[in-house]
C-alpha cells in the first residue's frame, strides 16, 4: 500500500497571476469570450517567445483583447472560428 502525503493549496496571488483574474472572468462571461481568451493567450504567448514582446505584455494583450469583444453564443463551428480569427487579429495588433 502506497501512503500519500497530503496536499495544500495557498491562495493564488492575483497580482502575480493576473491572467488567471482574466480567465476568471471569460467563465464568468460564457459566450465566446473563452475563446477570445485562449486565441488572445496564444498570440501573446508566440509574441513573447519570439522576443517581440515582454512577459507582462502577455495579460495586458489577452486583456485588452477582451476588452474589445462583445461576447455571444455561437450558433456553430463557423462562428466560433470566425471569433477565434478576429481574436488573433484584434490581439496581434497590440503586439509591437
């Protein structure tokens, strides 16, 4: 028999995670804001890998991203990849 040793969980410190606030808040919203959010992450994401842009560019991208959509129930797939495709072009113009 394997014994196991129990586990903790501290808050999370929304000043230093405030991605995690953001994604929060697109469950809150539902809709298409999710996707918004996962397009607008990926964006930033490459942006920083690519040495274009700083590591807390990436929140405040994925941030204003949102900020900009007005989030709606998607009736099929074609609107959902219509929202991803605006998502990455909305967030690929705060990438400098």
């Amino acid at each position: 028999m394997t014994k196991h040793s129990a586990l903790n969980f501290l808050p999370v410190e929304k000043k230093r995670f405030p991605a995690l606030g953001l994604a929060y808040a697109a469950l809150n919203e539902g809709g298409s804001m999710p996707a918004v959010l996962n397009a607008a992450n990926e964006v930033a994401v490459a942006a920083f890998l690519a040495g274009r842009i700083g590591f807390r560019e990436i929140h405040r991208i994925i941030e204003r991203t949102m900020q900009r959509h007005q989030s709606k129930h998607a009736k099929n797939i074609d609107e959902v990849i219509e929202v991803d495709r605006w998502a990455r072009e909305a967030a690929l113009a705060y990438v400098h």
